[in-house]
C-alpha cells in the first residue's frame, strides 16, 4: 500500500462526518443564507481598509445629517462622518468583540465542563459552584464596574462578558460528557490502555463539539448584543466606529433623522438573526449519535468459597502462588438512599495461567460485578473491598491507579458484551484498533497497522482492507465482536475477562466466537474467565466452572463433574435451563469417551 493511503487511513475519521454535515447544513435555504450573510459580514470586516470609501472620522460639516447620496451613499451622521464608512468599520470592531467573548466563554466553560462531568468528584462540585454564582451575579452591574476601573478597556470588557456567558458553555459540556462517560465504549477504550487525557480527547470531545457549535453561535449573536448594548450607554472610545455608538446618536436623533438609527439597527439585527438561524439549524443537524447502550454467605456458599481458592486438578494443577488471577474475599456494594447495599459478599477463587474459568448465573447473581472490580470499571456510587486482587503475580488493587492502569491492554485484555455499543461510533474500525497500540504499545504507525490487520485476519475476518477503513455502524454484530476479539488480544495479555462475549450474538455466531475464543486461550496460553449466565456456554469453552447466587459462590467444580452430578439445586436448574431439551453432559461424555481424553465436547444448544 502506498504511502498516501497509509496517511488517508490514518487521517482524522470524523472529516467525512463532518463534510456530510457541512453538506446537508448548505443544502437547507435557512442554512445556505445564513451562512452567506455571516461569510459577507465577516468579509466586510476584513475588507474594511480597501472597500471603505472614506476615512470613518473624517469630519464633513456639509455632510452633517445629510441625506444619501452618490458621495455619501448612507448619507452623513450629526458631525458629517460617512455613515457606509463607519458602518464598515464598525463591523470589525462588533466581530473582534464577539470572538474576545466567545473565545474566553470557550476556552474556560468548555473544557471544565469536560473535565467536571468525567472526573466528577469536588473539582465537580466546586465548577459547578462557581458556575451557579457567576449566573446569580448582575451582569450589567459587573460589567459597568469593569468599565470604570480599567477605563473602558474594550477587549478586557469584553472579556469579562465571556466569562458571564461560561456557565453556558459549561453546563452543556458538563451534561453531554455525564452522558457519554457512561457508554460503553468510553470504558472498552480505558480497558484497552488508553490514558484519561487520550480518552477525553479522543472519544469525549467528539460527542461534545456538536452541541458546542451550536451554543457558539447563539452566544456570539448575545455578544454582539451586549457590546452594543454597553456601545449604547456610551462605554467606548469615541473615536472607534462601532454599531453601539452610531445607534446611540440616531437615538438622539431619531425624530429629525430616523436614518441614523435606522442603518445600524439593521445591520445588527440582521447579523445576529443569521447566528440565530445558522444555530438552529445546526442544532437539527449536528447530531452525534451514540449507541444505546446482601444476603449472607450460607453453608453452601462459604464451602464452595473454600473450593474456589483450593488449587485446580488434573490438567491445570499448579501452585496458588504462581496463579494467573487470585481473588480473595472480594466485597461489592453501592451506595443507596437508605444505606451502602452490598451486592458481592466475601467471594474468593483462583484461575490457573492457561485455564478457562466460567463464571455463570443469573442476572442479580454479581458475576459482572467481580469482573469490573477486576478491573477498576465499578459504576458510579460503586465501590469494592479485597484482601487481594493478584493478576499476573501483581496485587491490582494495592498499586496506585497509574501503575494499575498500565496492566490495562497489556497484561489484562477485556471483550465486553453489546460489541457495538463498545465502539465509538465517531472512528473507524481501524483507527480503534490502532489507537491502544500506538497509546500503550508505543508502536509507529506502521507496526500498529500490521498488526491490526494481523489481528483482523487472526480473528477470521476476510476483507480486512474495508473493515480497517469501515464504521461500526457499518459492519455486522458478528464481525464487531470479533473487532473486540482482536483489540482484546492485540497486547496478547496473559489474563482476558470476557463479560458475556456473546449474549447478543445469534446461535450460529455465538458458536463461531466461541470456538475463536477457545483458539485464540489455547494459542497465546492465557487464563481466561467467562461471565455467563448460560451453561451451554460454559459447556463449550469452561476446564472450571463457579456458579454464583445472589452475591455468593454457590458451587465450583471442573465442568465434567458438574454437568455429571451438581451438587445445589440452583446449579442442576441452570443447567436444565440453559441445555433445555439437549443431551446432558454425562451423555456427552459417554459419546465423546472413546475419542480420546483431550476431546472437547460441544452441548447442544450453545
């Protein structure tokens, strides 16, 4: 491939969104005039020095009042200025206003209203404080205060005025990232090795810019407003022609001369109805679209706890201290109105490098809730207590949140469930693949692109060239969870947590991916735990099961015996429910018996 479509690959992947937005906003009328009306405003006040016909403070005392005429084409203001002229000038001193304000209200409201909705926390509360206070202040009065202390410093007045419109600014970012914090693809990228700065770059600002854009063109028309508002009440140098100014003497005049008022009146009002109408219509536009996404240990339980941590038998036995993951008496809970509730109690086991290890139950069982402990990924107001979390000879949960964040996309990789709900909608399939490689891996861009396409190719997908280049949108559920797949095993990780790989997968793909899944464990020699809560799965791709009950371990075993002979009852109702109407696992193991020990029988209904 050459060089110039590595760089159109690897080139911004949200351009041909925009383009198609930019391309629907110029084909409405509404947005197509409004835009011209703001690009000849904008090019008035840049032509102003060349297309003006005179100096906007020479003084004409034939002209005082006169009416237009061909030397005077709006005729002459009440001290024979030329009216066009101050007109033209007047026009860059309202749009140098408006971008002082729109840029302070910017580069402050939106980049603390990011950093408050994805940290939460006091910074949260405090930015939120601030932002409340500025709005309950009297703005006219702080900004006449302004005036009178720095002498009617134009750009620091209006300066000030973009820090009353902030909280504007700050509230819409703030409420956007809450939204888009909670997707799922915000913690696929986070699991993948991707720092908070990268994050918010990469996947928070997309879904922020959009209602950015249109909250810019409402304030700038607000700030056109206000400056001549102040213009108005005489705040400003004489001297500089401005909108404000000139509508403050045809006020003056406005019996015996309606036109003075009547010139800049009209070009404000149509200025700022452009940015009216120019918001609106993107506000029907733009759009990004992101997909939607304690009850106490019993006998029964603490037994299967104790089974859990006891070392594993026959093909993976091996020493607990050298296990791939260990978890000791892991305790969940979340913060309610009426107290803490505790949704995981005290559970504990073991997986040995290159084990399969199932974690099934129902719904409400706390099987997910184990695994997002694992890897530091609890919902808000979630938090949990452990003796120790060890993966790979390192006790997570005793490392500061840097180092820990470091095992993330290369000592533990992470296949979530809803595959297309974990890929953001803004990039293509190849530059998310890429992105932890280059981030984590410190890989060229070279080196990460083989090695996506290696991966793609790994994972059984053929076209890989149009999948690198494809949306998520754009490819089936199948093939997105086989990305997943892919980006998971990319950092080959010795320990991969699988949150229900494939609940939203059809029978025949569900299938598919789990032989992949088997593959790829016994390939790269990982520990791998399954959650679950169907036992057909667990049949297919399980050497050991746990089966989890309302916050507990309930029973744990090697999957054989389980299916020969479960011990609780909620185990065998599990296992009937899942393998409804297909032979048993003791049937299974009879037919399969003769093919040999490492023959890995497959149960009906999978």
């Amino acid at each position: 491939m050459s060089t110039t479509a590595i760089v159109q690959e690897d080139a911004d992947p949200r351009a041909s969104k925009r383009q198609s937005i930019f391309s629907r906003f110029i084909r409405t009328p509404a947005g197509i005039i409004s835009l011209g009306v703001i690009l000849f405003i904008i090019a008035v006040a840049v032509l102003a020095p060349w297309i003006s016909p005179q100096d906007p403070n020479y003084v004409d005392l034939f002209a005082a009042k006169a009416p237009p005429s061909a030397e005077h084409w709006l005729g002459g203001d009440s001290t024979g200025r030329d009216i066009l002229s101050r007109l033209i000038w007047g026009t860059r001193t309202t749009l140098w206003g408006a971008l002082i304000t729109i840029v302070t209200a910017l580069v402050i409201g939106a980049p603390a209203g990011v950093v408050a909705g994805y940290f939460g926390g006091a910074f949260d509360r405090a930015a939120s404080w601030v932002s409340d206070a500025i709005q309950a202040i009297p703005g006219m009065i702080i900004l006449l205060v302004v005036a009178a202390g720095t002498r009617q410093n134009f750009p620091l007045l209006m300066a000030t005025v973009g820090v009353l419109l902030t909280p504007g600014y700050y509230r819409i970012a703030r409420a956007r990232t809450l939204t888009i914090r909670n997707e799922p693809f915000v913690a696929a990228a986070w699991v993948a090795g991707l720092s908070h700065p990268r994050i918010i770059v990469k996947h928070i600002f997309p879904g922020v810019y959009a209602p950015i854009i249109i909250q810019t063109a409402l304030a700038a028309g607000i700030a056109m407003g206000i400056q001549a508002g102040l213009q108005f009440l005489g705040i400003g140098s004489a001297n500089v022609p401005s909108w404000g100014a000139m509508m403050n003497e045809g006020f003056r005049f406005m019996l015996t001369s309606p036109l003075l008022l009547l010139w800049p009146s009209a070009a404000l009002g149509v200025t700022i109805a452009a940015l009216a109408v120019m918001g609106s219509t993107l506000g029907d536009l733009v759009r990004v679209r992101t997909p939607s996404a304690g009850k106490k240990a019993t006998a029964a339980a603490a037994t299967a706890n104790a089974a859990a941590r006891a070392p594993a038998t026959g093909a993976f036995a091996y020493d607990a201290d050298k296990a791939a993951v260990r978890v000791e008496n892991l305790r969940v809970a979340y913060a309610t109105p009426s107290g803490e509730s505790e949704v995981v109690h005290g559970i504990s086991f073991d997986v040995a490098p290159g084990e399969v290890l199932g974690i099934v139950g129902e719904s409400g069982s706390g099987k997910s809730q184990t695994v997002f402990s694992m890897l530091d990924l609890l919902p808000s107001g979630g938090r949990y207590e452990a003796d120790g979390i060890v993966i790979s000879g390192r006790d997570v949960a005793k490392l500061p949140a840097k180092e820990r964040a470091k095992l993330l996309g290369s000592e533990i990789g992470y296949i979530p469930q809803e595959p297309m709900s974990n890929l953001d909608p803004c990039y293509t399939i190849g530059f998310q693949l890429m992105q932890p490689l280059r981030s984590v891996h410190k890989k060229s861009r070279k080196e990460a692109r083989d090695i996506a396409r290696a991966m793609l190719e790994r994972v059984g997908i053929a076209d890989v060239d149009r999948v690198m280049k494809s949306y998520p949108f754009e490819i089936s559920g199948g093939m997105a969870q086989r990305v997943l797949i892919a980006g998971a095993i990319a950092g080959q990780p010795s320990v991969l947590l699988a949150d229900e790989p494939t609940t939203a997968l059809d029978v025949t793909v569900q299938a598919e991916v789990l032989e992949l899944l088997r593959e790829l464990q016994d390939e790269f020699h990982m520990a791998l735990v399954l959650v679950t809560h169907n036992f057909g799965v667990v049949a297919d791709i399980c050497d050991r099961v746990i089966v989890m009950r309302d916050g507990d371990i309930v029973e744990v075993g090697e999957v054989r015996e389980t299916f020969a002979g479960a011990k609780e009852p909620y185990t065998r109702d599990l296992i009937s429910a899942s393998l409804d109407g297909a032979a048993s696992r003791r049937e299974l193991d009879e037919e399969f018996a003769g093919k040999g020990a490492n023959a890995q029988p497959a149960a009906q209904g999978a």
